[in-house]
C-alpha cells in the first residue's frame, strides 16, 4: 500500500497500524460529543490536580518549610 493512500482515503482512520484498515464506529454525532466533552472535562480535572499538587508542595516548602520537596525529588536525599 503506498503512503499517499492513507491521505486519499478520508474513510480510513489514520492509525499508526499500515496494514490494518480502521473503519469509524458507526455513531451519530450527537453519541460521539458525549466522550469528547467527558475527555475535555477530564483534562481540566487533572490539570488542576496536577497545579494543585504543585501549589501544596511549594506550600509545605516555602511556608511551613519541612522536607516534603526533598522527600519528593529522588536525587536531593
């Protein structure tokens, strides 16, 4: 199969599999916006864990200043 087949072909997903042909799931698009507004709602939750988390150890490292951020970097013990 030549490599311009896969940019021809608008009905084959573009898997990293080349010799695998990948049909969409027959969903309405209606069926298909519910997981993506899940993931997207999903991306903000752990982005805001993640600077959350952040937040709290520049916290205990600057405020209340234990060794929470030495425990958590492994080559400062």
């Amino acid at each position: 199969m030549p490599a311009s087949y896969e940019r021809e072909s608008p009905t084959i997903f573009n898997a990293p599999f080349w010799l695998v042909e990948i049909e969409p799931l027959p969903f309405s698009s209606d069926v298909r916006g519910i997981p993506k507004d899940v993931h997207i709602a999903d991306q903000y939750v752990l982005f805001a864990m993640i600077l959350g988390h952040a937040a709290i150890v520049l916290w205990h490292h600057y405020v209340r200043r234990d060794d929470v951020l030495k425990g958590m970097l492994p080559l400062v013990r």
